[in-house]
C-alpha cells in the first residue's frame, strides 16, 4: 500500500529506456522522411524536416537515463542508430552532387560579375 499522498506514481527507470527508445524511432521515421524528399528533390521540406530532426536530436542529447538499458534496448538502440545512419548516407549521396552544383553555379556568377565590374566602361 501506498502511504504517500501523492498522486504521481514513483519513477519507474525502464520506462527511461522506452523514452530513448522512442526517440530514436522518431529520429528514424523523420530521417526516413528525409530521404523521400532528396528523392523526390523537395528541397524546402528536406530542410524543414532537417530542422525537425535536429530538434529531436538536441531533445534526445539532453535526455538522462537513471539506469542502463537493457540489452534488449541496447541491441534495439544500436539497430535503430545504424538505420538512422545508413539513410544520412543516402541522403548525402543525392544532396552533395547537389550541393557542388549549387556552389559552382554561384562561385561561377560572382566571377562574371566580378568581371563586369572591372571591365565595365564608364560612358
């Protein structure tokens, strides 16, 4: 029997593990999400759901468990983690070839404005 008026129920430290867990299944699931958008070059939800991603991230990092996990959420951490990264991989081969294209288009216009301006006449 309970003799403490409380209503909250005491700590329960396996649900610590459940929690972090659950966080890196999210994290999954947007950088699942990620992926789709680079496919599918939508570039402005890929951002916003990299934003996303990074909130959770920060969430996860700030997260403290009282306990160990158990080895069964250990193996599922370790799973989840390796997904998580296998799709960031994928998710850069698609984004960087982007990301040169983009940096060599604008280092490409500031040298031809550059050019302009010093061979500009003055009339």
């Amino acid at each position: 029997m309970n003799l403490n008026n409380s209503s909250k129920p005491p700590p329960d430290d396996s649900n610590d593990g459940m929690q972090m867990i659950t966080a890196y299944e999210a994290i999954l699931t947007i950088t699942n999400q990620m992926l789709q958008a680079a496919k599918n070059s939508d570039w402005d939800k890929l951002v916003a759901l990299e934003h996303d991603c990074k909130y959770l991230t920060n969430r996860l990092m700030e997260q403290h468990t009282r306990q160990p996990l158990s080895e069964t959420q250990q193996k599922k951490k370790i799973d989840l983690i390796q997904q998580i990264l296998a799709r960031d991989a994928e998710i850069r081969t698609i984004t960087e070839p982007r990301m040169t294209h983009l940096q060599n288009m604008l280092t490409n216009h500031d040298h031809k404005r550059k050019l302009g301006q010093t061979y500009q006449t003055d009339t």
